[in-house]
C-alpha cells in the first residue's frame, strides 16, 4: 500500500472514530496505533492535521466526557481518573471539572436517593454502606459527609 492510501486509511478510520464520540488525542492515538502498528509517523500526522483542522480537540473531549460521567452519576474522582487514563493533561483535566458549575454535594445526594431511597440513615451500618457506594462512585469524603448530613 502507497503511503497516500496508508494516509487516507489512517484518515478515514480517525474520522470515523470522531464520529461516533468525541476523543482525546493519546486515545485515538492508541486506537490508531492497534490499527495501523507500523504507521506511528502517518498516525501523528494525521492527528495534528485532524487538530488543526478544529476536529479533534481535548478539551471539547474533557467536556464531553464530564457531561456523560456525571449523567451516570459519577463523582468528580472517579471522573479525573479515567481522564487521566485516557492521556489527558492534569491541567486540562481541572479546567474542565471546574467550569462545568456542577454542584458535587447535590450529585452525590441524588446518587444516594436513587439507589437507598430518601429515608434518613438509621444506623452506622447503612451510613458506612451508602459511603462505601458513593466512594466507589468517585466523590470524596467531604462530599459524602456532607450529602449524608
């Protein structure tokens, strides 16, 4: 294969990729590279054309990707971590958890709700059972603390 296909086969996949979600830059580099091993000059390439070109942006991924995690009810750990998985900068992982205006507290107490219920914690049995649920969920002490009054 040519290296003007190599380019396009790289191209085309990267876009269709995009089209299903946004990504960030090392996940789709990661992608492409289980897809095309041999190819790591074409794969950056294209990359930095796909960015230059305003179709691949981490940032809009951060935002993207915070908008769905706390939709599934996950708390702001939990979410920073697998942003972090996904070769995302610390910065711009903060950036994003920060801008979106999200009330932690108030997310963790609907969390509690759906799955618990709204009845008071009667004992420190279930206390330590709903801070155990929400820690697995990604909020931290202070936020379980405080949704659990």
């Amino acid at each position: 294969m040519d290296t003007e296909k190599q380019r396009a086969s790289i191209r085309l996949k990267a876009m269709h990729l995009l089209a299903t979600r946004e990504h960030g830059k090392r996940e789709l580099h990661d992608k492409l590279t289980r897809r095309f091993p041999d190819m790591q000059r074409e794969i950056v390439e294209q990359l930095t054309a796909l960015e230059s070109e305003g179709l691949l942006c981490d940032r809009r991924f951060v935002e993207s990707f915070v908008n769905a995690r706390v939709g599934r009810g996950q708390g702001r750990l939990k979410i920073r971590m697998a942003l972090k998985q996904r070769g995302v900068s610390g910065e711009l992982i903060e950036e994003g958890l920060n801008d979106m205006d999200i009330d932690w507290v108030e997310l963790a107490r609907s969390v509690r709700v759906k799955r618990f219920g709204e009845q008071p914690v009667r004992d420190y049995q279930q206390r330590a059972k709903i801070g155990r649920y929400l820690q697995n969920r990604g909020f931290s002490g202070e936020e379980i603390k405080l949704c659990l009054g």
